[in-house]
C-alpha cells in the first residue's frame, strides 16, 4: 500500500500489455472472437522499429499512432 509521498513506479510497455490484454479478453468474450488485433499490431510495430534502428521514444510513439 503507497502511503503519501511514496512513489509508483510503472514500465510503460507492461501498462500497454496489461491494457491490450485486457481488450482482447473483452473483445474474446463480447464479439466471440479471437483476433488478438493489439497484440499484433504491437507486435508488428515493435519489429519495424527494431528494422528502422528505432529507439525507445521512437518506438512507443510508432506504437500508439498505429491502432
């Protein structure tokens, strides 16, 4: 439990699995498919930006303009 003044620290890319997860398991169960169109998309942008040379910043920027 985080009492006042004390700090969380989160690493982005687990917060975007957690957040696609969670959609695909809502997507599994509403729409009746499996699709997985986050992970694949995240996927597909992370290898592209490891093909550019991109760093870090450069890729999470790809990433959130691609869905």
């Amino acid at each position: 439990m985080c009492k006042g003044g004390d700090s969380v620290k989160l690493c982005f890319n687990h917060l975007l699995l957690a957040f696609s997860y969670a959609l695909d398991c809502v997507e599994k169960d509403y729409f009746k498919t499996t699709s997985y169109h986050g992970k694949r998309v995240s996927y597909i942008c992370l290898l592209l930006g490891e093909h550019f040379a991109l760093n870090n910043q450069q890729v999470v920027q790809f990433c959130m303009t691609m869905d």
